[in-house]
C-alpha cells in the first residue's frame, strides 16, 4: 500500500475516531468536568515534567545525531545541562554519561580528522615520488634511444627498463589502494619485497647516477610507514569506539532509570480528584462541544491530509527521486534537510552517502586516468624500440607483441595474437624455440640466447633475451621475449678475426699507425725484423724506430694519405 493510500485510510479511520470521540464525549462528560478546577494548580508541575522529558528526549536525539555523524555540534555541552532544578531520581547519572559521551565522540572526531591529514600528507607525497620516478625512467629511456642511434650497447637497459616502469606502477597502487582501503595487508606486502629485491639488483643498470635509486627508497620509505602507520590507527579507533560503546551502554540505561512516570502519576492522581469540581463548566461546555464536533472531524482530516502529504509524502516522493538520480550515475544532489524528524535524518543520511560516493568515484577515475597514461606511455615505449618484443602464455602462444614483430611477418599485431610459433617458423625452428621457452618457465630463470631467425623469408641471426612473466602472486604466466638482429656484427667478427689471422701469419712485416705515430698493432714479423717485443713497439711512435721521420714529417707525410692513395716509400728503421 502506498504512503498516499495510507494517509486516505487513516483520514478515514481519523473521521471515524471523531464521531466516536463525540458520543463518548456526551457518555463521558460527567467525569471529566472537576478537572478544570486544580489545573492550574498542578499545570506548573505538569510543565516541569514536561519541561524534563522535553530536555531528555532533546538529550537523547542529540547523542543520538553525535554517534550518527561522529562529530560534537556547537554548544553541545551548554545543551547538556538542564534550564531547571528538579528532584529526579537518576539525573546526576545521566548528566555525568552524556558528558563522558561528548567528551569520548570529540576525542574520535579529532583522531578521525588528524587521520585524514595523515593520509592525504602521505598520498600527496607518494604521488609526487611517483611523478618524479616517471620522468627519471622516462629520460633514461630517450637517453637509451639516442645511445643506440648512436651504436652503442643499451640492450640491457632497454630490455629492463620497461620492467623498473611496472615495479613502479605496482608499488605506487599498492601504497594508494591500501590508503583508499585502510587495509595493508600481507599479499602488498610481498609485492612490496620482490619489487624491492627486483629494484635492488637491477636498478643500476639504468640508474647511472643514483637518483632513481634515491626516488625508490624514498618511495619504499613512504610505503613502510603504512605498515604501522594503519594498524596503529586502526587500533586506535578501535579502543575509542569500544569505549563509547560502553558510555552509550550507560547513557541508555540512565535514561531508563529517570524518574518521571511516578512524578506524572502523582499529578494524574492529583487531577482526578479535582474533577468532581468542573461539573458546571462540563455542563456549560457539552453544547458546545457537540456543535463543533460536526466541523472539528472534517477540518481535522483536511489539516491531516495536508498536513501529512507536506511533511511526508513530498520529503519522501524528493528522497526516491534523488536516490534515482543516483542510481543513474548523477551525484551531484542534495536532499532538502527542512525537518528534524525521522525523515530529516533519512535525508542527512543520504547526502552524506552521495557525498561520498561521488568523492570515491572521483578518486577512482583519477586513478583509472594514472593508469591509462602509464598503459598509453608503455605501449609507445614498447611500438617504438628498434628491438622486436614478444610476450606468450602458458601454452606459448601470442598475446601481444610490439610493431617490430608483427612487421617481420608482414601482419599487425592483433594479427599475432592467438598464434603459435609452429604458425609463423619452419618446424624445426619452431620446436627450437619451444623448448627454449619450456626451460625458462620451468626455472625462472632469464636466458640471453643468439639463435636463427626468418623474417621475409631469409635467414638471420639474433640475440634474444627471454624472461619468465610472474603475476602478484609470483606464479608465472608467461614468457616475454626481446629480439634483435646481430647477422651483420656477426659476420664483421668473422672477417676481423679472418684479417687478424692473416695479419699474425703474414711473412712480411706489418704495422698500423694511427695519426699522431702511435703505433696500435704489429705482428711477429715485424717485432723480429726490427729486434723488439710486442709491447715495446705499441709504446712507441714511429720517428723512435723510423731514422728519416719526425713528428712534422709524418704529419706531412698524413696529410699526403688523406686522398686514400696508397704511397710507396723508401725508409732506414733502426734496430
């Protein structure tokens, strides 16, 4: 049944009360008209206790707002005190357990507020760290890209560095959630220690200058403090609540024990007696009681209506109202807090809830945002190395690779995915690369492995590193591979170690020069032919064997070569 109908059945049964009222009324008159006569004596009395049960019951919905919100209002403790004396049984305790329940609530609000400074201190500086730790990698990154434009080695750092980036992202998550969470639990604790015991072994492969090192202890530091800072006030809280508990215990049973219905029975017994005395003034009000009783009933029920659909229904029709809103994903409302009656809480109660819930909403899409920049920031970071990267699952096959790898095979990546290496390799090949990935998910253990490779339908030789993939848990889901091609510097180490052997076994004698005389090789015909060691003619310069040389001669006789003509001379060397 709806509030609406309910209010229409209860005018109803009002109507019906009425009538009753009226014959009663005419069968009750004579008992009722000697109390007109002491009302005023003991309206005083009456009006102290009402006074009292008033202040009480104010003292009640106040500890009750209190325990609801967590905080103490304004002038709590003058509204405490009762604007009276008066003699009742129980009042002294129910004075000395309200006070103790202010006392104990303000004590938790402030306990609740220092927290909350705590917490916001502590996520601010982890989000700092974790900027700045972002842009530490991200530079190292570019200055990894540069150096191997530049031919220089960077495949560790390159291969690592992406790995330094998600220890990172797991780290930071951790210390947030855990904040979001009040919970710091053992599970981030082991994420904490292998990423702390990942960090700690391999950060200085690209943390050349110790900054980075510097950021992550930092950043460790803030992350160790939550492992005490939150139980600590967890347990806090805890033992406030657990005492107001026990003041609310003693608060109730105070109220319970005032003394006001013996004081209100006394008045009643007082009053009774007095009735005999309002006989007259019954007789003389029984006309007029009964000509009203025909208006009274029906403007009593259009007030009521009015009346309840004001106060009620239209609260209550704003409530649903505000709660659909919600539900469909719009939190900016406030529900109108005109009364201090049930319905007035209900409606305090829910903008306090929507309030936080649009505060958690918010807090969760900034951090999804963090997220999907870090995810955005890696994929580029991955699409755009010059090395070919892959990652499988269990069952070795494609979940994702980068730009470099599906190109080798002239398809895209989501093209990889779902694939096996028997899909994309000779069979052979294929079976190779199996049990390579077979043995490093079974040890955990990375491997740097030069082995063939087809890509356009011609051999090559690469250098690939594979490593196990571990979840949070530390169990592996995969293997990650990165590639690159090394066929040219392997057939350059070819054709020098061919000229080197050449050169040692030549039977003439041989020796470079660099530019300014210095010798950089000779070979053993030539230390026999000019009656020194090896060693002692790289330490020399040409003029010091050469008789007709100087420093300025072969500098002339340097800019002479410089056309890359071969010169055919004539020289004396000593022995």
């Amino acid at each position: 049944m709806t509030i609406r109908r309910k209010i229409y059945t209860t005018g109803a049964v009002t109507f019906f009360l009425f009538v009753l009222i009226a014959w009663l009324n005419i069968w009750t008159h004579q008992q009722v008209i000697s109390n007109l006569r002491i009302r005023d004596e003991v309206s005083g009395r009456l009006a102290g206790i009402q006074d009292f049960v008033k202040w009480r019951n104010g003292i009640v919905r106040l500890i009750s707002d209190m325990m609801a919100s967590g905080h103490v209002p304004p002038f709590a403790s003058e509204r405490l005190s009762p604007p009276f004396e008066w003699p009742i049984r129980g009042i002294d305790a129910l004075l000395k357990s309200s006070r103790e329940l202010v006392l104990l609530i303000e004590e938790k609000a402030r306990l609740t507020d220092r927290k909350e400074k705590t917490f916001s201190a502590l996520r601010t500086t982890i989000n700092d760290i974790y900027y700045r730790l972002d842009e530490k990698i991200a530079t190292v990154l570019a200055g990894t890209q540069i150096d191997q434009v530049l031919g220089k080695s960077v495949h560790e750092r390159t291969s690592l560095a992406p790995y330094v980036l998600k220890s990172l992202n797991q780290l930071t998550l951790v210390a947030l959630n855990s904040l979001i969470s009040n919970r710091y639990t053992e599970e981030n604790k082991g994420i904490v220690a292998r990423n702390n015991l990942f960090l700690s072994s391999q950060l200085q492969t690209i943390d050349e200058d110790g900054s980075i090192a510097a950021l992550f202890k930092e950043l460790f530091s803030q992350i160790q403090l939550l492992e005490t800072l939150i139980p600590d006030t967890n347990r806090t809280l805890d033992r406030i609540e657990s005492r107001i508990a026990e003041a609310k215990d003693r608060f109730d049973r105070a109220v319970e024990n005032t003394e006001v219905e013996g004081l209100v029975a006394r008045a009643e017994s007082e009053m009774g007696k007095a009735n005999e005395v309002l006989k007259s003034a019954s007789r003389r009000n029984l006309i007029t009681v009964v000509l009203l009783l025909a208006a009274v009933p029906v403007l009593g029920i259009m007030i009521g209506i009015i009346g309840l659909n004001r106060l009620i229904v239209g609260p209550i029709t704003q409530l649903v109202n505000d709660m659909k809103n919600v539900e469909s994903g719009s939190f900016d409302v406030r529900t109108p807090e005109k009364t201090h009656d049930e319905i007035g809480e209900l409606a305090r109660a829910f903008n306090a809830m929507a309030a936080e819930i649009k505060a958690k909403v918010m807090e969760m899409e900034q951090l999804n945002q963090i997220l999907k920049e870090s995810e955005s920031k890696y994929r580029t970071l991955v699409d755009n190395l010059p090395q070919s990267i892959f990652h499988k699952d269990l069952n070795l096959v494609y979940v994702s690779c980068n730009r470099n790898f599906a190109r080798d095979f002239g398809m895209r990546e989501e093209e990889i995915v779902g694939e096996t290496d028997f899909d994309l390799f000779p069979e052979a090949l294929a079976m190779k690369y199996r049990d390579d990935d077979a043995r490093i998910l079974r040890t955990r253990t990375p491997e740097e492995i030069e082995e063939p490779y087809v890509r356009d339908g011609k051999e090559l030789i690469v250098q690939t590193v594979k490593t196990a993939v571990l979840d949070e848990k530390g169990q592996v889901i995969g293997v990650l591979g990165v590639l690159w091609d090394i066929t040219e510097r392997k057939l350059a180490e070819k054709e020098l170690h061919l000229a080197r052997f050449s050169l040692e076994n030549a039977s003439v004698g041989m020796f470079w020069i660099d530019e300014e005389g210095r010798f950089q090789n000779v070979n053993e015909s030539a230390c026999r032919d000019l009656g020194y060691g090896r060693n002692e003619i790289l330490s020399m310069r040409i003029w010091s064997v050469d008789t007709d040389s100087s420093p300025d001669r072969y500098a002339q006789l340097w800019r002479d070569m410089s056309d890359g003509e071969p010169l055919v001379l004539e020289a004396t060397y000593r022995r």
